[in-house]
C-alpha cells in the first residue's frame, strides 16, 4: 500500500530526526511529560492506597471519587484547563500545563484503586500471623503485605503508564508537542507519512512500555507467588 | 481571554438548539458504537469460551489495539476510509470491543462451576441453564464492562472532533472554542461532556445494583 | 514431671520455658446493655514446661482467650501472668517476639522460602543472617523437613502436613518460652494429624516448652495435655485438670457430656500394660493368646480382646518375653476410682520403649515389637 511506502519514508528521513520538531526531541517531550504525571500520580496515589488498604478506613469514600474521576474524558479536560491555566502562565499554562494535569488526573485512579484492593486483599490470617510474630504495623506493610500485593500493584502503574502514553497525544491537539504533534501536523498538511509515522511511533512506545513493565514486574515479583490469580 | 468575563450567557442561550443537536450527536454516536461493539463482543466473547486456545490471541490483539491512541486512529482511518460517520464508528466500535470481550468471558467463567453442576442435576436443558442461570450470574460483570466501554466511548467521542466540524458530537465546543480562544464554549463542550460521562456511569451503577438484588457487596472498580 | 522435662531439655532449647497464669480474666463486647462476655473470670496455672489445653464447644471463648496472651485481643479485667510479669505492661511488640504462636492456616508467608519465613522472628530480632540460616536448617531437621531440600522452597509447593510442621518450626525459632497454639492440627487429614501429634510430643520431651494449646476434640485434648481446661459457653472454666482427672471426676454435668458417656474408655487409653498390675502366666493355654507389648494402651488391649472374644492376653517385655497375663476384669479395675494410674499419656516420661510410630498397638498372635 501506499500508505506503508510514504510512512517508512518519513520514519527514514534522516531530516526528521533532528531539530525541535524532530523524532527524538518529541519522543523525550512524550516521555518526559509522561513520566513527570506518572510520577506526580504516585506520590499521591500510592501512600494513600496503601494506607486506606492496610487499615481499611475511609475506602469506600476514595475509591467511589477515585472511580467518579476515571469516567472523565481526558479530552474534556485537557480543554477545560487551557482558560484556567493560562491565566496562571501564559506559556506553559497553554502548552504544558493542561495535559500534564489532566495525565495526572488519568493516572491517579488506577494506581490508587489497585494499590488499596492489592493490600486489601491480602490474607487477613497472613497479617495476623505477622502481628502476632511481633511485627510493628510498618513491618507488616512492607514486608508482608506489598509483597504479596505487588503483582496486582504492578498491574495498576503499568495500566496507568500506558493509558497516560497513548492518551497523551490528545494534548497535541492543544498546544501540547509530544509525538502527538506529527499525527496533528500530518492531518493538518495531509501528510500521510507524517501522520502514520506518528501513530507507529506511539504505539511502538506504549507497546515498549508495556513490554518493559512485565519484565519488571516478573523480577520484582516473588517467585513463591507464581501459583497465585492476582487480584 | 483577558478582559472577558468568564461565561458568556448571551452566546449560550443564543446557541441552546445547537447544543441541544450536539448533545444528540454525541449521544447518537456513542449508542451506536457501544450497541455494535457489545454485539460483535458477545460473538466473540462466545466464540472465546468454545476455543480456549483462541482467548490469549484475543487479549494480545486487544491490548495492542487498545495502546494505539484514540486520537491517532480517527486520523490515521480517515486516510484509508475517508472522511463520514463510518469512518468515525469504526474505532469507537474497536475500543468497546476491546473493553467488552474480556469482561463477557470473565462474567460466564465467574459462574461457579458447582452452580452449573447443581442445574444440570435439576434437569435444566442448555439452553434453559444458559438463559436461566449462567446469564443472570453472569451479568455483574458484563455490566461492569457496559460501564466501563459506555463511559470511555462517550470520552472518545470527543476526540472525533478532530476530524471535523460536522463531526465529535460536544467535542466540537472543546476544540472550537479553544482555536477561537473561547472560554464559554469549551465550558460547555467540557462540561457537558463530562456531565454525560458521569451520569452513564452512575446510570450504570444503579442498573447494576437492580439487576443483581442478590449480591452482597460489591467489588472495587468494576 | 517439671523435672523430668527439664533433664530432658536438648541443646535445642536453651531458654527456659515461662510458667502461664490467667488471673480472673475477663474479655467483654459491647456496651452496656449489648455487652457479652466471651470469656469471663478465667484463672488457672500452668507451670513451666507444661502443656496445657484449652478445650470446649465453638464460642467457648478458648481462642480468644489464647489471643489474649499475645494480646491480639486485649483483656477488659484480669491479669496474664507471664513468669510473674503481666503481660499487659510489657511492650507488645517485644512480647510478641517472645511469644511462639501457631495457628490452624498456618500463614506461612507465600513471598517468601521455606527458609526465610523460620527464619522470621531471628530477622526481626536482629540476628545475623549466618545465625539465622544455620537456625532455619536446625529447626527444620527438628520438624523432620532435610533441611537441604525444603529451605529454598516456597509454601505452594508444600502439603498441608509439610506446612504444619514449617509452621511449628517457625514458632521455635526464636527459642520462645511459651507456645501458642490454635488448633494447629485441625486442618490436617486424621492420619497425617496423628503422626504430626506424637511427633509434636517427641519434640516436647527434648524442648520442654510451655505450651497454650486450643482444640475443640476432646481425644486430642486428652492426648496432648498435661493439663486440660474444659471451657463452656458464656466464657467459663468448667474444670482444670490433669486430664485422668477430668475424665476420673468430672466436675458438671456439662463436663461430663462434653468428654462423652465413653470416658471411662477414654481414661484407658492414657494407661499401658506397663503400668497394669500383671497376673501371673496360666500354665495352659499359650498358644493363639492375644500379645501385648508394654507400650500397648489399655484400651486397644481390651478392644482385642473383647474381639477375640479371649480370657486373656499375655503380656511381652522389652525383650518381647511372656512377663504376665492381662484379663478384662484386670483392664476394668484399673479403672476404679480409687486407682490412679501413674502415666498420665502414652509418650509420658515415666513409660519406657516408645516406639516411633507411637500409638498403635501392633498386636500379633506371634508377638513382637514393631
């Protein structure tokens, strides 16, 4: 087809892959913004799942909010942000600020809802036996239960890294670089090569990602689970 | 936006018929996409359970659809199919099958085995087990995954916008008014957008509890 | 017996084991009108080296009383003396770690190996990771797993009777002076129950630790126990006891019922031929006669032979010679009430030649010791 012609075209000219707007610098745009939010999203949202899972309180009231935000659409809100951020910083309030925000919105619940039902789920005679070894709280929380809850933990950030990959385009669409801003450009100048060359890239990227959370999560993850359904 | 008020409410009550249309729109293109998607999904969810074999080949495929960006699809398929609401169907359809097709066969694998065993002891045909037992326990789980497919579609109807003016349903607010740097009108694109997105979800929450009276307490996230 | 277990103490066990006290213990739920009481005024000692069981219905409050001594349940009245000291004004996480606790799931931690999870407590008490290795591979050679094979492995690859013994393992490690168990041998099939039982007694002998022990069966309270406590509903003490007494005496109607109409069978069974005043050899009739080793509990003897439908049964040695001639009415004055037999429990330290599948009575017309 002629499509796969004009996008390895693209892909291969070696003028695309220098400069601001070239492969590599909105490959690091991508990634960096998609990392800064992942990261933002677990500060909070793991201690806080963690913790509500290990002692059990208030879970119903944050997880119901943290579903309520997983039903917003990540279009929606990065446009809603651009009046309101702007207004905060006129540069980065209309290029950065809007989809980094709504990427930590879309990772925040994942992370937080797997993070509390992993804990929860545990075995409460495992914790007792720890607490009646003489483990402080503490101990118990991360020596027993992460652990054991780590593959369903896992599932959660590496579910949030790639939504937050691939749904990070959209902020091409406002103001935003990334490896959105070929799929944009190539449709704004019908340019085929362009714009399939962008989407190539993005999925190569999430599909790496993805690939390299499971070798993560098969080292880190104790053998003795290995029988076990996670979740 | 500086010196403007924030809402203008002369531009709104002057466009509440389009809106409304936009709404519809939006409406109209997500209804299709979850009703054709949930079809197709039932097909192959069916067809998954009868060919074990063929289920882990489906979820591959399925995670790799579901990491190409919305945003790219719509685009890269206007290059191949053109520019009409098909072309648009056709990703909306892709994503909810992806969302559906794993919960229709985990709820039909969380019927517990000794449930089915006890109805086939009673003399139930298949076909009256199907119908009268293995659905109805089955159905939290295929709504979770209603929910799930009802709430991101609508999302991603949003993102059509991208294709067009004609297109995107209340997306087209977003996108409008941020290129005219129109504060009232991505409110109303986004809000209402958002407005929808919540209230399918609580929508389906509420159908779920109805339809499973005998469950005792619900899992997490759906 | 205290001193019999404290001669028999191995290099094992080099602590030593704490004397237990309940002192009107009291553990209530609720408030004011709804309150209830799961176990109410609960007192009785246990000295050190001793096993004691705490035995009753479901809701008798055993288990919650158990809990009470590692505190995962906090008393509302009364004191638990540990060696004198309360356990109440210690620090719970230094008591804990003294405190050996074993529960029927076992709750061997699945992220973690065979090894690892005996070697939890050692961990968590800062000893060096040589020290708890060599440890880990002591005590599992103690619970009878070859250290070699079973350290690396993970607990779903384990049986349900290999996890018991990891378990107790794991409880021992920190060389505690008092053992909590609940119902440790309950989720075990009954045959691999009765080995891990007279295996846990064999271990007792050398470590001569003081052990809390719950169960709900009677036979394995009586089995096990060098003092039962019978519990009842609402929480009680229905009696305390050497376990002989309890069966002998009851002292309710309650107890009575709950150690079952055949207690006098059951009393038996804590007795052997070599505690049985012996009749002399008959003359005649040798041939085809039922034998009994010393080891033989009374009651299996007696059930041979009421099955053989015989006079008598001749008694063997050691050294599997006639020594004496056992009759039914002889079995059934031992059961007198003015006769107290003077073993307490088959593996007890006063009954020689215990053989090590401790138990059966291997009875053969041709005699011999298995």
């Amino acid at each position: 087809m002629d499509l796969i012609g004009a996008t390895a075209a693209w892909l291969s000219d070696p003028a695309h892959w220098q400069g601001a707007n070239g492969i590599p610098s909105r490959l690091l745009e991508h990634l960096a913004l998609s990392g800064v939010s992942l990261l933002l999203a677990a500060l909070v949202a793991l201690p806080l799942g963690l913790w509500i899972g290990h002692s059990g309180r208030f879970s119903w009231l944050v997880v119901t909010s943290a579903n309520a935000w997983r039903a917003l659409p990540s279009f929606a809100v990065i446009g809603l942000l651009v009046p309101f951020t702007t207004v905060l910083d006129a540069n980065l309030g209309f290029t950065l600020y809007p989809t980094l925000v709504a990427m930590i919105v879309l990772a925040g619940p994942p992370i937080l809802v797997n993070a509390y039902q992993g804990i929860a789920d545990v075995d409460a005679d495992l914790v007792e036996a720890a607490r009646a070894m003489g483990m402080k709280e503490r101990q118990i929380l991360v020596g027993v239960e992460i652990p054991i809850a780590l593959p369903v933990l896992a599932t959660g950030i590496r579910s949030a890294a790639v939504q937050v990959i691939a749904t990070a385009t959209l902020g091409a669409a406002f103001g935003f670089g990334g490896l959105g801003r070929f799929i944009v450009l190539g449709d704004a100048n019908q340019d085929n090569g362009e714009l399939f060359g962008g989407v190539v890239l993005v999925a190569a990227l999430a599909l790496t990602t993805l690939a390299l959370f499971l070798v993560l999560e098969r080292r880190l993850v104790s053998a003795g689970l290995a029988r076990r359904a996670a979740g | 936006m500086n010196g403007e008020p924030l809402i203008r409410w002369d531009w709104l009550f002057a466009h509440l018929g389009p809106i409304a249309d936009r709404v519809g729109q939006h409406l109209y293109l997500a209804a299709i996409a979850v009703s054709v998607g949930f079809a197709i999904s039932f097909v192959l969810a069916a067809i998954s359970i009868r060919r074990r074999k063929l289920y882990p080949f489906v979820t591959v495929l399925a995670t790799a659809a579901y990491t190409i960006p919305s945003f790219a699809m719509f685009a890269a398929l206007v290059a191949i199919t053109g520019l009409s609401v098909f072309t648009a169907e056709i990703p909306l359809v892709l994503y909810t099958i992806v969302l559906f097709v794993p919960n229709i066969v985990a709820g039909f694998d969380s019927v517990p085995w000794d449930v089915l065993d006890a109805a086939d002891g009673m003399g139930y045909t298949r076909g009256q087990r199907w119908w009268r037992v293995e659905l109805p326990l089955a159905v939290p789980l295929v709504v979770a995954g209603l929910r799930l497919a009802s709430v991101s579609t609508i999302g991603l109807v949003t993102v059509s916008a991208i294709l067009g003016d004609s297109f995107g349903g209340l997306g087209y607010y977003i996108l409008d008014g941020y290129h005219r740097h129109f504060t009232t009108e991505i409110l109303v694109g986004g809000l209402l957008s958002i407005g929808l997105a919540v209230i399918a979800d609580l929508g389906f929450v509420l159908l779920q509890r109805l339809l499973t009276p005998w469950a005792a307490r619900r899992t997490v996230g759906g | 017996m205290t001193a019999d277990a404290a001669a028999g103490r191995s290099a094992a066990s080099r602590t030593g084991a704490a004397a237990l006290e309940f002192r009107g213990v009291t553990k209530r739920y609720g408030r004011g009108e709804q309150a209830h009481g799961a176990v109410n005024d609960l007192s009785f000692e246990i000295p050190s080296g001793a096993i004691c069981v705490l035995v009753g219905p479901s809701g008798c409050g055993k288990t919650t009383s158990l809990k009470m001594v590692n505190r995962l349940i906090e008393p509302t009245a009364g004191e638990i003396l540990l060696d004198g000291v309360n356990v109440l004004t210690e620090d719970v996480t230094a008591l804990r770690r003294r405190i050996g606790y074993v529960i029927q799931q076992v709750g061997l931690f699945p992220h973690l190996t065979v090894g690892r999870n005996v070697a939890v407590v050692p961990a968590l008490v800062g000893w060096s990771k040589g020290r708890q290795l060599a440890r880990a591979d002591e005590l599992l050679s103690l619970v009878g797993l070859d250290p070699a094979s079973y350290r690396n492995r993970y607990p779903y690859q384990l049986s349900g009777g290999e996890r018991q013994r990891v378990g107790v393992a794991r409880a021992l490690a920190a060389d505690p002076p008092l053992m909590l168990m609940d119902e440790p041998f309950a989720a075990v099939d009954p045959i691999v129950r009765e080995r891990l039982q007279d295996e846990f007694l064999r271990l007792q002998r050398d470590l001569a630790k003081t052990i809390l022990f719950v169960t709900h069966d009677i036979d394995e309270a009586i089995k096990m126990g060098d003092f039962v406590a019978v519990m009842e509903e609402g929480g009680r003490l229905a009696q305390f006891g050497p376990p002989d007494e309890i069966l002998a005496h009851p002292a309710s109607d309650f107890v009575a019922r709950f150690v079952g109409a055949d207690r006098g069978l059951k009393r038996l069974s804590l007795v052997t031929i070599a505690d049985l005043e012996l009749a002399p050899l008959p003359a005649s009739a040798r041939a085809g006669l039922p034998t009994f080793t010393p080891s033989t509990k009374l009651r299996d003897a007696l059930s041979v032979l009421l099955a053989a439908d015989s006079r008598g049964g001749i008694a063997l040695d050691e050294e599997g010679q006639p020594c004496g001639f056992v009759t039914v009415d002889a079995i059934a004055s031992a059961l007198a009430d003015d006769r107290q037999p003077t073993a307490t429990r088959p593996g007890g330290a006063t009954t020689t030649g215990v053989s090590a599948a401790a138990g059966d009575a291997k009875v053969t017309a041709a005699g011999g010791d298995s």
